[in-house]
C-alpha cells in the first residue's frame, strides 16, 4: 500500500504468537484492592476495603490547585520537584520531627509513596541481597525486591498485637542482609512502633550495616496521644534511611498519587537516578498548589489524629454489640477486626461472601503473609463520612 502500512495478514490467522514469555513476578496477580473494590461496586456494596475516603480534599488545597492549572503551570517541574514544595517539606520536617534537612539534597517528591518505595529498593539492592521486612507487610514490597534479584525475608508479627521480635530480626540478619522495611503506623495492623522500638532498630542498623525504607505515609494518624516515631527523629537512623510519606493520605487526596521521600544526599542521590526513569517527575500545578497548602495551613497536620480517632471510634462503637473482636487501632484509618465467632470460612471466601451476600466490602488479612498464621482476621477501612460506617457497621452487626 503506498504510503501506508503493510500487514501481513497471514500472520493474525496462525493463532496466538508465542513470545517465549517467562514472567518476573510470576506469583503475582491483580492486587486485592482493585479485586475488592470491583468486587464492591459490582454488587454495590459499601467499600470499606480499599483505603480511600469518600469524602472530598481541602476546598482551600483544590482551589490552589486549580489556581495552577490556569496559570499555565503545566510543564515539566524540575525532577527532584518543585522547589517551593520541597522547601516546605522541609519546613514540616523541621516543626514535626525537629530535623534540619535540605530541600536542594535531601527531599524528592514523587508520583505517590510506592514509586518512592521501589525506588529506594531497586537503588540499593542487587542480586543475593537480602531485605528484612515484616509480614503482614503490605503488598508493594516484595515484588520491588523481587525484581531487583534480591531475596525477601519475612518475619512475622504475631496476633494479636503484632510487635516486632527484636531478636528475631537479630537472628535474620546476615552477611547478606543489606536492607530493612519498616511500616508505621502499619498497614494493615494499625500497630504503632515506639521509641524503644526506634532505639533497637538504630542499633542494629549501625552494627550490620543496614539501609532503612521507611513507609511513613500515615505519619499523622496516630492515636490516643501516642506520637509518631518518625526515623527522621533519630540521627543514626536518619543518616541511613528512606523516609516515605504520603500527600495523599494526609489531604484525603489518595487520587492525586503525590508523595515525598527524604533522605541523606548519597541516598538521594541514588534514588534520583532511578526516579527519573521511572516517571521523571511528579504533576506540576498539584506540587505547586501543595507547596502553598503546606505554608498556609500547616494546622491541618495538627487535626489529623482527632479528625480519625473519631471515626475509629464510631465504627468501633457501631460494632461493639456484634460478635466481631477488636482491638482499637493505634493509627492508620485501618480496623482490623476477628470474625472467628462469625464464620469458619477462610479469610478470602469470607470477604467474597461478606461483600456478595451481605453488602460490606473488606480486605482479608492472609494476602499480606508469605505464611499466614492461624486465626480469621479482616481490615476494614474507617476513613468515610460517619453515615457511611454506621451503615456498614449495622449491617456488620447483624451477622
């Protein structure tokens, strides 16, 4: 044909080409919460599986974000971020954490806090590496470390409590070991860790060696006036850590996928080097009307924990007279609920019922263990407008 393309059309009557494929995650499916939140709005089921609100992001955040878009700022940011965005980081950094950190070498704003995370793993880890994290463990980091050629090694957190054994990790780490995943406030527990937590994990970092991901992305959601042990608090800590936060979680903007890591200039460095052909960039006029969010309403930080311990606690309250067990979640907008008096059904069929049969969509506990322990446990996510889990919870109750 001239000037067209040629196509061979013999080609498409042979049946299916085979490309040799070997996958690199071959154990790896749709995650659970794109299964349950289709799952939820299939049979229009009230979703509190997937860990989004349904409600809106500051009227002031969007309004500056709009203000951007009609300006022009358009284009490609710097790399690293806009600069007015990275300063205030920085400037929370400080008024939170009392850490002095640079926005020119030590902040990059990424597209979300889980390309930030597969950043810092493919940055530092190679081939027969080992990674220490800690199951239940959320579902992003183990084919990051998979995919790098390095090898999980997950150690439990034991109901119902869930706290790390130190020495546990003490006899884990090897030779090998060259990085460490920490999670709080833990999703999907809702565990916090503490500051003698802190103190043991900078002790074993220094004497191994070790490499820090943080995922601090609930950083603002702790509870009952505990306080968020950020790595940034903790200089040994901080000299060897990724810290990884989240705009989305704190603003009730999941769906703008904007976050932040910081870390000390030589890891920076390195995660910048694999950010940048990863997505490049994040979204300019989001980072510039953030930037402005940051500055004016710095406030905003301060009502978080109010703001969702009394959601957890008019779930919580909702539920109290069903045969669900519960532990109050200590952070996070996570509930993790027993519903072994309710049915002998594995965790994954009992959420397809649950969602199916009785309208309430939850994620099953099993999917975030590489061996799941004994028990019968489901998350449930109380970050919604309250009608919604008075409703979803009388209908929990019913059971």
């Amino acid at each position: 044909m001239p000037g067209g393309l040629w196509v061979d059309h013999d080609i498409h009557d042979n049946g299916p080409m085979d490309l040799h494929l070997t996958s690199k995650l071959p154990h790896i499916g749709t995650t659970i919460f794109t299964v349950m939140s289709a799952l939820a709005a299939a049979h229009d089921a009230i979703n509190l599986s997937q860990g989004f609100p349904d409600y809106d992001g500051p009227p002031e955040l969007k309004a500056r974000v709009k203000h951007y878009i009609d300006k022009g700022f358009n284009q490609y940011p710097p790399m690293a971020g806009v600069l007015g965005l990275r300063e205030a980081i920085a400037a929370k950094v400080q008024r939170c954490y009392g850490a002095v950190v640079s926005p020119d070498t030590e902040i990059t704003v990424t597209p979300g806090a889980t390309e930030a995370i597969y950043c810092a793993i493919t940055a530092i880890c190679r081939t027969g590496d080992e990674v220490v994290m800690f199951d239940p463990a959320y579902d992003s980091y183990e084919p990051a470390v998979t995919l790098c050629g390095a090898r999980p090694v997950r150690l439990p957190l034991q109901p119902p409590d869930y706290r790390v054994d130190w020495q546990r990790v003490a006899d884990a780490i090897t030779p090998r070991t060259r990085m460490l995943i920490i999670n709080s406030p833990h999703n999907p527990t809702g565990t916090i860790l503490t500051r003698d937590d802190m103190l043991i994990l900078e002790q074993l970092a220094d004497q191994h060696n070790l490499i820090v991901c943080a995922d601090e992305v609930y950083e603002h959601l702790v509870f009952d006036g505990a306080r968020h042990e950020s790595v940034l608090r903790y200089p040994g800590l901080a000299a060897r850590a990724f810290a990884v936060s989240s705009f989305g979680k704190t603003y009730h903007v999941t769906g703008w996928k904007t976050g932040y890591c910081v870390a000390p200039p030589a890891l920076t460095q390195e995660l910048r080097r694999v950010h940048q052909f990863v997505t490049f960039v994040g979204i300019t006029p989001i980072q510039w009307g953030l930037a402005d969010f940051l500055r004016e309403h710095p406030d905003h930080l301060d009502t978080l924990p109010a703001f969702y311990q009394r959601k957890r606690d008019v779930f919580n309250a909702a539920l109290k007279s069903s045969r669900f067990k519960l532990t109050p979640s200590a952070g996070t907008f996570f509930q993790l609920a027993d519903y072994s008096e309710i049915s002998e059904l594995p965790d994954q069929a009992f959420v397809r019922w649950l969602t199916v049969e009785k309208g309430v969509a939850a994620i099953p506990l099993s999917v975030f263990y590489e061996t799941p322990p004994e028990g019968r446990y489901v998350r449930f996510c109380f970050c919604k407008e309250e009608e919604t889990l008075r409703r979803g919870a009388a209908r929990l109750a019913a059971l």
